[in-house]
C-alpha cells in the first residue's frame, strides 16, 4: 500500500496548500523558499501573467509573472515549480 510515507519524495505534495486555485507541490514550495519568492509573486504570475507559453514537459503551460515564472501542469492543477 502506498501511503504519503512511502510515496517517492518527486510525488509528495508539500502541506502549503493551493495558490490562484493550483496545489502547490513541494517542489515548488522549495524553489519559493530558495529564490525567495512570495505567494504573492507566485499568484500574481499566474492570475496577472506578463505573457504565457507551453511548458517544456507535456500539459503545462508557464506564467511569465513581473517577479516570478511559475510553470502549471493544466491537467491536475499542480504549481510544479517556481522561477
């Protein structure tokens, strides 16, 4: 049985909670935290982008933000990572 404990670390999603309506996974939470970025800089991003184009990995799209990029899986809603 799989249970958060045993789930592979890449799969856990951080306890943070949801921003601009996407979960935020724990990859994400730890490059915020890395480059200092806010949930404000984050949400911003997404809900005000500069400009928008197609990820690099297959449904997900990246927000262009004014202190942020943020890349979104468009399918299950996850923030992956923040720029």
């Amino acid at each position: 049985m799989v249970t958060p404990a045993t789930m592979p670390r890449t799969r856990r999603t951080a306890q943070a909670g949801f921003i601009a309506g996407n979960r935020l996974t724990r990859h994400a939470m730890e490059r915020m935290l890395e480059r200092g970025l806010t949930v404000a800089d984050v949400e911003d991003a997404i809900v005000n982008p500069v400009s928008t184009q197609p990820g690099n990995k297959p449904n997900t799209t990246k927000f262009f933000g004014v202190n942020a990029d943020v890349v979104v899986d468009y399918l299950t809603n996850d923030i992956l990572t923040a720029i």
